[in-house]
C-alpha cells in the first residue's frame, strides 16, 4: 500500500527535548527524522517496492517529496522542511485527499502515518471543531497511524488522544468501495519522549504493517518460494459471510486460455516475485543431471554448482519457467487460494514497458462465481481421459438484452408496443412472401398479450390487420386476402386467441390455391 | 451477521386481481402511427391498457433489472390476489426467472369477475416472508442467529387511507401471528425434517411498500406516507400513489434504492440511420449497474447530480481495445434501463459482439480522462472503473530475480504440460481436486531446465515412453511400446552412439563428457523417472523391464548365461568383451530394424564358422566351468 508520512512541523514541534543523560540536543522535530528515517530503511529491507510521499503540515500543508521508491530522496529531503506555525490536521487531511485521489485514484488502499507531537493545538472546543470538520471517511480505503512524539504522561496528549482516536475510527467508518473493509490503523505512543522508544514504536507500526508476504507457488510436485507485492490484504465484505486471509500456499489447479479466462472479478493485483529457495533440500529436484558426477569430472563440476549456488540468479527457478510457458502459449493459471476461493496467475507487462514482464497474482472475489463465463470456479476440472468436454467456455448466461425475442415484459414503454406491433403490420404488407414471419410476430404477441392480460391489444391489432386487408391493391395475389382474413378470425375468437397453448398456424395455402383454379 | 441477508435477498410483489384492476387506465397509446399511406384510411381508435396490465409490466420490468444484474442471490416472488392468493413462484433458483413468471401469469390469465381482494394475497406474502430461501437453508445448520427480512411490494387500490392503514395493520398481525408459530414450529421442523417441508423462520424485519394504482383521472383520498414503522421495527410501511400509467417509471425509479444501483447515461454514441447510411446521429442510452461503480466519480459530484444520472461520454474506439482487462478493480454487471430501445439494442449487439467501449467524463475546459469501461463477458454486459496508477508498476526485472539468468528452461515443453492440464467447465463436485492430482501426476519428474536433463532432449528417441508414463494407468499395448523404447536404446548404445548425437546441434556441444558417461545418465535418469511413476503395476512392470536392461548395462560382462549366448550368435568378433548388449530375452525382434550400411555389416548375424565355446566367453577371463546349466538343474529339481 503507498504510504504517505503525514509530518507535523509546526512550531510546537521544535521545542527542545530535555533529557538527563543525553549528550546530543534534541528537538521533537529531529525525534521524528530519526523515527522517518528508520521507516525507511525497514522499507528499503523488507519493502523496496512501496510507494512512499512525504508531505509535511502546519496550518498549511506541503507536498515535500512526492510518491517515489527512491526513498534516499525523501532522506536529504528531511533535513531541508522547513518549520510552520500552528498543527492543522483537518486540513492536512484535506489535502492528503487530494494528493491520494489524483495519483492512486478511489481504488487503492493508502496508509498514512501522521507524525505529530501529541498536542492538537486548540483547546476543547477547537477539539470538537476539527473533528466536525474532519474529510473523512475518504473516498479511498486508508489505514492511518499515527505516532505523537510525546511522553505518554503529558497532560496534552490526554487532550489530543480523543481526536486521534477518532482520526482512526473514522478513516475505516465506511470503505465504500467494493474492495472489501480494510484493517484499522493504530495509535502507537512511544514508551518515554527520547529517540529510542520513538524509533522502538515506529518498528511496532512497520512489524505490524509493513510486513512482507511470503508464500510457495505450487504446481504438482514443482514448487517455487515467492514473495507477493503487494501484501494481500485480509478480505471481509458485507456481502461476504466470512473474512478470507491468503494462506501461505498457493496451488496451481490447472491452465486456460488468455481469450477464454477474459477479465474475471478481481479484489486485488499482486506482483509474484521469485526468491532463491532456501532450504537446499529441495534444490536437488532441479539438479537430477549432477547426480552422477564422474571421477574426472568431478572436482570442476562441483566447484561450478557451488558458484551458481552463492548467485540465486543462476539456480533454475520455476517460476521463471512458469512466466515463460505462460506468455509463450497465452495462457493463465487458475490458483485456489483457499476454501471457495480463487486466484488467477499471468504474465503481465505495462503497455509502456513491453519488454519487462511479470507475473501477476489477481485475487478473485471470493466465491465460485468469480468469472461466470467459466462457469462455477469449483467445478473446472481436466476432461476425461480421451473424451472431448462437453461443455466449452465461455458458459454463456442468457439476460434480457441477450436477443432472440423480447419478452412482453419491455411494454411498459408505449415506444416497445408501437414497435412490435409495426413489425406485425409490416410483414402483413408483404404478403404473401412474409407470411411465416407474420404468424409467428402474431404468436409473440399474443403471448406477451395474454401474459400481461392485455386483451385489448388483440382487438385492437385485429381491428388494424382488417383495415390493411381493405387496403390491398386490386392485383394482389388472393391468398393474401385469405391469410388475413384468417388471421383476423383467430384474434377474435376469444377460445384461440386466449389460448397460450394454441398457436396460430397460417391457412393450408396450397389446398386452397389449387382449389381456386379449378 | 446483520449483513448475511439484506432486505433486498427475498422481494415479493403482491398484484391485485380483483375486478377493478380490470378497468382501464384511461391512458390513451396512440397507435396510428402509418404516416404518409393515403388519407382514406379510416384511423385506428388509441388503446389503454387495464390497470393489471399496466401493474403486471411495471413489477415484471422491475424483476428483470434485478435478475439482469444479481443472477443470484436476489430474489423475487409473484403473488396475484383475487379470491385465492395464486403463488407464481417458489424461491428456488429456476423458479426465479422471467420466462417462470410469465408463463405463471399466463395461467392466471386476464381480470375476471368475483369477490376477493388484496388482502389474501398479502398474507401469502408474508407468509412467503417466513419460508426459508435455498442460501438460508445452507446457512441454517451452521448459524441459526441471521437476520430474516424481506420486502413485500403490494400493488392494490383502496379507497382512503383507513383501508390503507387496516391493511399495513392486518400485514402486520399476520406477521406476529406467524412468527410466533416459526418460533414455535421451528426446533421440531427442522430437527424431524428439513428438507420435507420449507422450513418455517422468524422473519425479522419487513418493508412493505404499498402502491395505490388509480386511473388517470380518477380521484383518490389515499396519500403518500413516508416509511414509518410498526410493531416495534418489525414492519416499515410506505405509501405511495400512482397513475397506472406511471407505474413504470415508478418502479424503474424504485428499483435503484432497493438494491443500491445507479444509473449513467453514455451520451454521444454515433449510429448509421437505415435511411442515410452515409452519416451518423449521436445517441444515448442509459444503462443501470450498481452504485458502486462510481465511487470515484463522487469526489467531484454534489449531492443533487449524484442523485441523477451520471452522463459519460463515449470514446471511439481506436483499433483494438483492451476490453475489461484494463480495470484495476472489480466489475459489476450492467443491463439497460430501456432494453427494447434501439439505441440499446445497438450498444448491446455492439459490445456482445465483442468490443469494448471507453467512456470518459465529459469536461468543458478540453482535456480527455477515461472513466470507466464496457465489456461483455460470457454474454453479460460488466462495467469497471478505470482510473489511478497501480501499486505494482515498474516491476523488478525477472532477469535480475532469482532463477533469471537460466537461459534454458524447458518452456517448449512446459507449454505442452500446460496444454494437456487445460480446464474446462465441468459438472460436478471433486473437479478441482482431479486436476490437482492429474498436475501432481504429471510434475512427478519434471527437470525444469535443458541441461539437467537428457532423456527429455532426445526426442523422438524417446516418444512415447515419457508421453505415455505420466498416465495413471498403462495398457498391455502401451507398457509394449514404452518397452520397446527402452530396448532401441539398448541397442543404440550397443551400436556404440552418442546419446547426444539425438540431441539438436546446440545442445548437442553442452553436453559433452565421455560416450559411457552419458549412457549412464540416460539410464539413471529414465530409473529415476520410471522409479517416480511407479505406483500402478503396470508402471512397475515397466520398471522390471529397465531394471534388467541396466543390469546389462553396467554388469554385461558377468550377466545371465543365456544373454551371453545370444550375444556370441550376433556380435562381431571384433567388438570389445561386454559393449555390445544384444537384446533383452523378451522381445529380440527389436534388434532386427532398418539400420544403415555400417550397422548391417556390425551387427548383422554372421554364420557361426567357429563358434566358441558358450562357457569361455561368459567366463570372461576366469576359468570356464563346464556345464553349468546341468548343475542348476540339478539344484532345481530338488
């Protein structure tokens, strides 16, 4: 999740600390750099890829050092902040909104930690007011921490705590978004005001939240360790009876095609990042050719496998092989990622960078019913041995718009009526070349009639079919006039017309033409 | 668990079938729309639909948004009340569609005389309310403590807001009344059994929606009432009034709180007119999805235009389009506000035909931004947001991971494997659990790169011992075939080949080392293969078979008499003690394939001129013993 550290610089926040035993002077201001900077190398161990802005806040707020994974830049940034008057979090806040909404949009989960130094800054009253006009719940999932660098005993931060609390509360009230609720943030208070315990409690927050996520990538018998970038985010959402955390094990189930998987319902997308496998024991699985090394052979070889051991880079990983054969055939491995849950796997790239392509982990919603067009997510499976599958994707479902004849159901707008009835009349006028279309619009309609109760429009539509056949010209073929008539007769009668097992059938035509030539 | 069942999970529509629905609507459709055919016609008279026609499409219209978008777990019920209270449907999943429904009405047939009225058909309702849906009942056993609630949409007329207020209250102790026989009923039902009858529960919460349909110019004494509760939260009651006539729109407008949707008007579609082909008009339709789908556009919404239409602008598409793929976040499924439209009908074929479409946010000042996107999957519509950067862009180069710098996978062939372990759409429970156990199969020896292995680079060499042995059972045939592999190899390294010489040419150099060398892997390698599939007896049989073959193989100078003898009647003289192998006892037809000129003058049998004696030639050069057999006869008789 990218991370914004919310940095208070107001002037509060250069009172100097007094310590005993110090020999170095130290201001809440310098505390918080140092607490900035151990956050930084967390992340630059366990984290290199997050996405991190520095924005610092007084009763103004400033975008110091925007998104970056360059996180030296907001180090030689730190020292330059300059220092403001007055803490203003609600508008801080405000800004950070914009900040997150203009470069991560609403879909994206942001962590903020706001670094203050436990004093709101107004009295009661004030309190009150902020939280009033807090922007929050945002319009993104957040997660906000916050770390006031204060003694836990400072009548301030008694004042200042409600606020926080409700700053916490607040930012995970409602995630509107479909993604599910995200976890809440924490306060984490520093044991005693001094460098130390500051930078102890900013190790909780990283441990807690910036953990990585390891799992292993299994594929039958073949297996890879991989890291998943972003960590995956524990899933609870109200439509949803239970929460879903990802297992350390994800399970290749089988393959399909790219064109076939289309783009299922995803809750999140992370990078698969191979990591050399540690454990050595399994490493003999990839090595079956070294088994039977060769007396003379022997000593040139092992000294080799011993040098692409110290280099991970050189071990055969499967993932690797895995990405390959995935972007070479077009295919995506479908993952159970747990108890009715799935996950999909394919090789990705930017559009902007063709050339460096990934694997990509999409975590489904939960449920079978992820991607409908593959039918329930439960019931893929290989087709039996030798026999082709009977059924093929996509598992198409049939809707209203889907065609193939509306229903009456589309009445309810006079424009639908008229429409169906004109088709009616049009295949009347053509007779007799149309007059297998004209019966069966006659037997739509009257289903859609007879369902709504809508004797009316038989009436009425026979009243109409009457006047085309006073209309035919004097050269038109005599069947036309019989069809009609025919026609015209059914409607009226209320035990055929009414009938929704009764279907109109046009008059034996031919009989009656050969008939009329005698 | 308040979540579990929202209100909107089970919808009953109550339709009033008394006589008065017969009536007419009084609201005239012009039918007489053949312009320019002659003047002399006699003009058709308008028509008005009755008001059970008028009620009948404004609840079916409301079923079909809500089936169109929730396939599942949304559903609607059909009671018509006359003198009986007739039930169109159940709650079971192919009970709740459209075409279920109209046949349904279809029987109930068009208003006819007698007594009754909307009150019977109510109490079904509720009484519907209390009966488990097919989800609950799967909930039931696990945890009973679910909220049951439900919606209950009565369209009826009354005469004056007493009738009114006498019917909510009538719903009501029906409710109580049977909430207490569930609360009763319910432990015994459900332990004696549960599948024989639907099981009754306590419904907790119902929101009754009363709708008094009048003429057009009739008067009512019936008003509107806002949602106001009853029994003690058990019941919210709303009134609404409405012409027939805009009954429709009504609901359409109905539907979108009750199920938390949304609407956006893609404006600007460009379509060719039949009459004037050459040029196009510019279009809108509007289309319904869930409100959900523009949670990113609320930032820059006020609350009055949240509460409208959102209007997106449709983006040309310019050459292939990346359909859905390009959403980051979820998709939600779309269905027209008007689907007999043509405008609809055209955007719908458009994108069932597989094209996608862009849509932006129109802005006054210039300047493009991609919103959202529509896709058909599957043969449903789906929207989904575009917007904002990923968090995993700029990915770390897989090149410079772990594994990135092998630059001989196996990616041919991991392609094959991934081809014959393709899933389909099954019937059926386990199908998952099969295609794990058939992959766990076919990974069981499986060298990821080409230098770790031989056997898989020698081709056709090969074929079709490692096609076939992956199988999880083997046919007489087959275990013949993968035999006859093993003894072709026997015989090339008789024939004293290089293994590699099979290999392509740029392989061929990787692997170097010593002819025996190889051999010795080839066979060490297919052991360990034939070792790791050897779980059916088949499979075993066919690792006997290599087994022996090795035998020959490694220990060819002291082996079995017999295949020494065979040996002394086709090798050449010249060749060295213990190279060549002969072929195995079982099937020495194999020998005898095409072979080239050089191979013919090695290997073909020679008339024994002189032939040694069996004995020295087993020996080797220890001290032949005479007779050998006769003493193992001996032995064995005993």
């Amino acid at each position: 999740m990218p991370t914004i550290i919310l940095l208070d610089v107001s002037l509060s926040m250069s009172r100097p600390v007094i310590s005993s035993d110090s020999i170095e002077n130290h201001t809440r201001s310098s505390i918080a750099v140092a607490a900035i900077n151990s956050f930084l190398d967390y992340l630059s161990v366990h984290a290199k890829l997050e996405y991190v802005a520095l924005v610092s806040f007084s009763s103004v707020h400033d975008v110091a050092v925007p998104f970056t994974r360059d996180f030296d830049s907001i180090r030689t940034k730190l020292p330059q902040i300059e220092e403001g008057d007055k803490t203003c979090i609600d508008s801080a806040l405000l800004g950070v909104n914009q900040l997150v909404m203009n470069e991560w949009g609403h879909q994206t989960p942001i962590q903020i930690i706001l670094i203050t130094d436990g004093s709101s800054g107004v009295g009661a009253i004030g309190r009150n007011r902020i939280i009033q006009s807090l922007p929050l719940p945002t319009l993104y999932p957040v997660k906000i921490h916050i770390l006031p660098i204060v003694s836990p005993h400072d009548p301030c931060l008694q004042h200042a705590m409600p606020l926080y609390q409700k700053i916490i509360d607040q930012a995970t009230v409602t995630a509107n978004n479909s993604n599910g609720t995200i976890s809440r943030g924490s306060i984490y208070c520093p044991e005693q005001l001094s460098v130390s315990s500051v930078i102890a409690a900013m190790t909780r927050l990283c441990e807690q939240h910036y953990q990585e996520f390891w799992c292993s990538l299994k594929c039958g018998q073949l297996e890879a360790r991989v890291q998943l970038f972003p960590a995956p985010q524990t899933v609870s959402h109200e439509s949803l009876t239970a929460t879903y955390t990802l297992s350390n094990q994800l399970h290749i189930i089988g393959f399909v095609q790219q064109q076939d998987l289309g783009t299922p319902i995803a809750i999140s997308k992370h990078l698969v990042i191979p990591q050399a496998q540690i454990n050595n024991n399994t490493s003999g699985r990839e090595n079956y050719g070294s088994k039977t090394p060769t007396k003379d052979g022997s000593t040139t070889e092992n000294i080799t496998t011993e040098e692409e051991m110290s280099d991970p880079s050189k071990i055969p990983n499967f993932c690797v092989l895995l990405h390959g054969a995935l972007k070479v055939e077009g295919m995506s491995a479908i993952i159970l990622l747990g108890t009715e849950w799935w996950g999909t796997l394919s090789a990705w790239c930017e559009a902007s960078r063709a050339r460096r392509s990934c694997l990509l982990l999409s975590v489904l919603k939960p449920g079978v019913s992820a991607a409908p067009w593959l039918g329930p997510l439960d019931q893929l499976g290989p087709p039996e041995e030798g026999s082709a599958p009977t059924e093929v994707f996509p598992v198409r479902a049939w809707r209203s718009y889907s065609g193939g004849g509306g229903s009456g159901s589309t009445w309810a707008r006079p424009h639908a009526l008229l429409a169906d009835v004109q088709k009616v009349l049009r295949h009347a006028r053509k007779l007799p070349d149309k007059t297998q279309h004209l019966y069966k619009e006659l037997n739509r309609l009257r289903r859609s009639a007879i369902s709504l109760g809508f004797s009316e429009l038989l009436t009425c539509v026979s009243t109409a079919l009457e006047r085309e056949c006073s209309a035919l010209p004097s050269n038109a073929p005599p069947e036309c006039a019989l069809q009609l008539a025919h026609a015209i007769a059914a409607l009226r009668d209320p035990r055929t017309a009414f009938d929704i097992k009764h279907t109109l059938q046009p008059i034996a035509a031919n009989i009656t033409l050969t008939s009329m030539s005698h | 668990m308040n979540s579990l069942f929202p209100v909107n999970h089970k919808t009953i529509f109550v339709l009033d079938h008394t006589p008065y629905f017969g009536i007419s609507s009084e609201y005239p459709i012009d039918f007489d729309v053949s312009k320019g055919r002659g003047t002399g016609q006699v003009p058709l008279p308008p028509i008005c639909k009755s008001l059970w026609t008028c009620s009948v499409e404004a609840a079916v219209e409301y079923c079909r948004i809500v089936w169109d978008l929730f396939p599942e777990s949304k559903l609607v019920k059909f009671v018509v009340s006359d003198s009986v209270a007739h039930i169109l449907n159940t709650w079971a999943a192919l009970q709740q569609n459209l075409t279920h429904v109209l046949n349904g009405l279809c029987l109930v047939g068009p208003v006819r005389r007698g007594a009754g009225g909307d009150v019977v058909g109510l109490c079904a309702a509720i009484e519907a309310l209390g009966e488990a849906s097919p989800e609950q009942i799967s909930r039931t056993s696990t945890d009973r403590h679910f909220q049951n609630r439900g919606r209950i949409i009565c369209i009826t007329s009354a005469r004056d807001d007493d009738s009114i207020r006498s019917l909510a209250e009538i719903a009501l102790n029906t409710l109580i009344q049977q909430n207490k026989k569930a609360s009763i009923v319910q432990p015994n039902s459900s332990r004696d059994s549960p599948n024989a009858t639907p099981q009754l529960l306590v419904t907790h919460y119902c929101h009754l929606i009363i709708i008094n349909v009048t003429p057009e110019k009739a008067e009512t004494r019936v008003n509107n009432q806002q949602l106001t509760e009853m029994g003690g939260g058990l019941m919210g009651v709303e009134v609404i009034v409405s012409r027939a006539s805009a009954l429709a729109s009504l609901l359409g407008r109905l539907v979108l709180p009750h199920y938390k949707l949304s609407t956006t008007t893609v404006t600007g579609i460009p379509m060719k007119e039949e009459q004037n082909a050459s040029s196009s008009a510019n279009y809108d339709v509007e289309i319904v999805h869930s409100i959900d789908a523009h949670a990113g556009l609320r930032a820059s919404q006020t609350a009055a235009e949240a509460a409208e239409s959102v209007v997106l602008r449709w983006w040309t598409p310019r050459g292939a389009e990346g359909g859905a793929g390009g959403c980051t976040g979820p998709l939600w499924r779309v269905t027209p506000a008007d689907v007999a439209s043509r405008p609809s009908a055209c955007l719908v074929n458009f994108l069932l035909n597989g094209r996608s479409v862009t849509l932006e946010v129109p802005r006054k000042g210039g300047g493009r931004s991609a919103s959202h996107v529509l896709a058909a999957q599957g043969g449903e519509l789906w929207i989904g947001a575009l917007g904002g950067r990923t968090t995993y862009d700029d990915p770390p180069a897989l090149s410079e991971g772990a594994g990135g710098r092998v630059t001989d996978y196996r990616i041919k062939e991991f392609g094959a494997l991934m081809q014959q372990n393709k899933l389909h759409p099954l019937r059926g429970a386990g199908s998952n659990a099969r295609a794990r156990s058939r992959l766990q199969r076919h990974t069981t020896y499986w060298p990821l790169t080409i230098s770790s292995t031989l056997i898989f680079n020698l081709g056709s060499v090969m074929e079709p011992l490692t096609r076939l042995v992956v199988q999880e059972s083997l046919t007489d045939e087959e275990v013949d075939q993968c035999r006859s592999v093993l003894l072709s190899l026997l015989s090339m390294e008789s024939r004293h080949e290089f293994p590699a010489a099979q290999l392509p040419s740029n392989l061929r150099g990787k692997s170097s080392g010593r002819r025996e060398e190889q051999w010795r892997q080839v066979w060490g390698e297919l052991e360990a293969l034939l070792r790791a599939y050897s779980n059916s007896s088949a499979h075993r049989t066919l690792l006997r078979v290599l087994l022996e073959c090795r035998a020959h193989n490694n220990h060819g100078a002291d082996g079995e008499s017999r295949a020494t003898v065979i040996r002394a009647t086709t090798d050449s003289p010249l060749s060295p003690v213990g190279a060549g192998n002969g072929s195995a006892s079982s099937a020495s037809g194999d020998v005898w394939a095409p072979r080239n000129v050089l191979d013919a003058l090695l290997g073909a049998p020679r008339p024994a001129r002189r032939l040694d004696f069996a004995g020295r030639m087993a020996a080797g050069n220890r001290v032949a013993i005479l007779y050998p057999q006769l003493q193992q006869d001996v032995e064995t008789q005993h």
